[in-house]
C-alpha cells in the first residue's frame, strides 16, 4: 500500500471512529462503571469484532450477507435484541456505592460502644459500685451489636464488580452483532485493495490501521472524557442516573438498529 493511499485510509478511519454509536457507548458506559484504565478491557473486545468483520468481508463472506436480506435480517435482529439486553440490565443494576453506609454504621455504632463503655466505666469508679458498672455494660453492649446488626439489612447489597474476560465478551458482541459493520466494510475497504498486487498484506495493513485508530480514539478520547465524570458515580444516586441514562441509550441504538434501514 503507498504512503499517499496509507494516509488517506487514515484519515477515514479516525472519521468513523468518532462517530458515536453502540461502541461508543459502551466505551463510556465501562469507564464510568469500572475505570478508565479497566475500559481497555472491552475497546480490546471490539476490536476482535472488527478484526472478524474484516476477515468476512476478506473472504468474501460479507457478500453473501449483503446479499441476503435473510442473513442481514437475522444478525441485525440479534444485535438489537442484544443492545436491549444490554439496556435493561444496566438499568436494573445495583449501585455499588450503596455499600459505603453499612461502614459508616458499623464505625458509628462502634464509637458509640466505645464512648458507652467508657462513661460507665468512669461512673462506677466514682460510685465504687461494681454493681452498677457491670448492669451498664451489659445494657449497652447488645445496643452497639444490635446496630452492627441492622445496618446490612437496612442497605441493598452492591453488585459485584464487573470480570475483565465479562467486559471483554461484552464489547465483541455489541460490535459483532452489527451486520451494518459488514456491509460498511463491504463498501469502504475495496477502495484502499489493489486486487492486482498480494491480498494479505494489505488486509493487513488495514486491519492494523482500522484497529489502533479506533483504539486511540475509544480509549484516549471517549473513555478519557467519560473518566472525568466519574465524580458523578461516588454516590449512589449519581451510579443509577448514569445506569439510566447508558441503559436508555443502549436501548435507543437497539431501537435504530431495527427501524433505521
């Protein structure tokens, strides 16, 4: 491929990488939820879709989808199934800082033990009865268990955090299910093949062009800026607003996906 052609396949590339769409959002859903240095994880997933659409349409394969409006259908269906899926559970996902009180509680209830004892301690120093230091104790005790107690059950229990290998399987399927990615390909890598000159290497060089772009700008631009409003998330108001608003666009591109031809 020469340098001129290299730069112009570059160029389209980091067009289509930032327009937004389910990758997109699942990007900035994965930085928001689980970090920006955690998102990789599922921009690395992605790009293994991109890598087998590129390999279908190498093998002629996309062909065979673009032409069948059978095939299109099933796999476009899947996919927007998929992203309502996808939705629908980041809408009914717990927020993890619902964990942060039950410590509080527990920190709370352990002082108030701690300052009981004392007091009564002190009490029955200046009285010199035993008696009555030993009946304080007693009483206060089971008061500081009983609010160690209750704390769990008055909080809901955070989610566990969400496996690399699980954000991995997530981001190839939100871009594998997309037959639109195939027929696009279909129509955007022949511009940059020389069917005279060897296959191999060109596919090649473009799928590691296509890749690294979409990488630089998955990764450096919508995972940064989603990373910068991570401070909405430390509460758990802030983690269901953000749930709602991914879970409500996720569903959206489902939508699209389905009606939008």
């Amino acid at each position: 491929m020469s340098f001129s052609l290299w730069i112009t396949l570059l160029a389209a590339c980091f067009v289509i990488s930032f327009t937004p769409g389910a990758g997109a959002i699942n990007t900035m859903g994965n930085a928001l939820s689980h970090g920006f240095r955690r998102s990789i994880w599922g921009i690395l997933g992605q790009q293994a879709a991109l890598i087998v659409h590129i390999a279908i349409v190498a093998l002629g394969v996309g062909v065979l989808v673009a032409s069948s409006p059978i095939a299109f259908n099933v796999i476009r269906y899947a996919g927007a199934a998929y992203l309502v899926y996808l939705g629908v559970r980041q809408l009914l996902r717990r927020p993890a800082a619902a964990a942060q009180p039950i410590g509080a509680a527990e920190a709370a209830a352990s002082g108030a033990s701690g300052a009981a004892e004392s007091a009564s301690t002190d009490a029955s120093g200046a009285s010199g009865s035993s008696r009555s230091s030993d009946a304080s104790r007693g009483s206060d005790r089971p008061t500081a268990s009983a609010a160690v107690e209750v704390a769990p059950d008055a909080t809901t229990a955070p989610s566990p955090p969400e496996s690399r290998w699980s954000m991995f399987r997530r981001g190839l399927w939100v871009n594998l299910l997309n037959p639109k990615a195939i027929v696009f390909f279909l129509a955007f890598l022949p511009q940059f093949i020389r069917p005279s000159l060897p296959l191999l290497p060109q596919y090649l060089v473009v799928a590691a062009t296509v890749v690294v772009v979409d990488v630089i700008v998955m990764w450096g631009f919508f995972a940064f800026a989603a990373h910068g409003m991570r401070r909405f998330t430390r509460s758990a108001r802030g983690q269901r607003t953000v749930d709602a608003v991914f879970g409500l666009l996720f569903i959206a591109v489902g939508i699209l996906l389905v009606f939008l031809h």
